[in-house]
C-alpha cells in the first residue's frame, strides 16, 4: 500500500511539474563522441553564460536538416542561437563559451541520440575541478521530444552547494 502510494505522488507531481502530456514523455539518450566525428553544418545554441560564476552552461549543436530544431526550456534571454554554422565553427565556439568559468577543467562531448538511435545534435558540457566542487559533472541535461522540437532542461545538480568546506565543519564556528 505504502509503495502505491510513493507512485501515485510521484506520478501526480511529474504532472503537476510538467503538465499531462509530457509527463509521461520519453527522454532521448547521450552517448560520449570525439570531436572528429561531428560534419555538417549546425545550429548552435549557447545556453546560460549570464555571469562570471554561472555554472548552468552549456553549448548544443542541432543537426541542420533534420526534422528536429533544439528549444532549451528557458527565456529567451538564457540563451543564443546561431544558425547554419560549420562543424569545425560551432565546435570551436562551444568550447570557447563553456570554458570562462574560473574553475572548468574541461569539456565533455555527447552525442544525442533520438528515440531511433539517430544522432540529432551534440551536446558540449563544461567538466570543473573536482577539488572545487567535490565533483567535476555539475549539471543535469534532459531531452525530450514535443513535435518537432526537442525540448532541453537544465539545471544544477542538487545540493552541489551544500559542499562541507573547512570552515563548514560541524561545531565550527565558520569564523577566526
């Protein structure tokens, strides 16, 4: 009974969250690929980037000439689009807009793959140093399909600042 219940809650508040229809939406998949493999031309979309410490960044390259065009599910002013932009281009710009940040320590290439296996576009997540935040993946990217549009969310892992840091050990008072 109690475990019915935890499903009904839980299905009730991804409807809740995301509306009827796409809460039982299917999430498209990532693969990790080497940057030789990208060809073709692309929409770039720069995600976040708003400040010097914003860690919700991220680069998507939607493949030009398919059925799909990238939406990040944010306002319009999170984010950037380019359109018909070379592989070798949108890449090398990517990498440029995910690494300011004073802590990145690298860049992690995905491929994105639709519900048949097909690559769709590609996804250039900044990596930080793991010292800094106590890991170095920082961000949750879902896919979903609506139409002809694949709908991105982003956000930081939870908690990533609940960190316990020298000065933050219990019984300390965090001061000299």
């Amino acid at each position: 009974m109690r475990k019915n219940m935890k499903i009904y809650v839980l299905v009730l508040s991804l409807i809740l969250f995301f509306g009827a229809e796409d809460a039982f939406a299917k999430f498209l998949k990532t693969e990790e690929v080497k940057s030789e493999e990208i060809t073709g031309t692309f929409t770039l979309v720069l995600y976040g980037g708003r400040h010097i410490n914003d860690l919700e960044t991220a680069g998507f390259l939607d493949k030009d000439g398919d059925q799909y065009e990238f939406e990040p599910y944010a306002p319009e002013f999170d984010y950037s689009i380019k359109k018909g932009v070379p592989a070798e281009e949108a890449l090398k710009k990517a990498k440029k807009f995910v690494s300011f940040h004073n802590a990145f320590w690298r860049s992690q290439l995905s491929k994105i793959l639709d519900e048949k296996g097909n690559v769709i576009g590609y996804e250039l997540r900044p990596l930080y140093r793991p010292f800094v935040y106590g890991r170095e993946d920082l961000l949750e990217i879902y896919y979903r399909i609506k139409g002809s549009k694949v709908i991105i969310e982003i956000r930081l892992t939870p908690n990533i600042f609940k960190i316990p840091f020298l000065g933050d050990l219990p019984g300390d008072a965090g001061g000299f």
